[in-house]
C-alpha cells in the first residue's frame, strides 16, 4: 500500500476506528524495552487488533499481573 492513509481510508470503511493509544504504545515499548515499527504505530493508530479471517491478528490488552 502506497499511503498509509488509504490503507486507514479503506479499514474506515469497513470497520470503526479502534486505535490504541500514543500513551499506550509508549507503555508497551518500556515494558518490553523494545522500540515498535513505525509503520506499526501508524496501524495501532487505527486498528487494535482482532479476528481476520479468523486469525487472531495482534491486539492489546493491559491488565494487572495474576497474584498467584
């Protein structure tokens, strides 16, 4: 896909927008000391993660640790 926003264009149309966060995105990359795509970003932006053709695509879910 040429442009991202096309590619957000497109999803818009089908699906509300779900995005994730700036903040959360953040949190994710000190968690992990990772540093995420930026294309990644962009997509997170809009799109959270879900079944397509019934795969489980990533999504994100923050949640305190189980006390065991």
């Amino acid at each position: 896909m040429k442009d991202m926003n096309e590619l957000r264009n497109k999803y818009q149309a089908l699906y509300d927008i779900d995005g994730v966060s700036k903040e959360d995105l953040d949190k994710i990359e000190n968690e992990l000391q990772i540093k995420l795509p930026s294309d990644f970003r962009e997509i997170s932006g809009f799109y959270s993660g879900g079944i397509v053709g019934g795969i489980d695509i990533h999504s994100f879910l923050f949640s305190e640790p189980t006390n065991l």
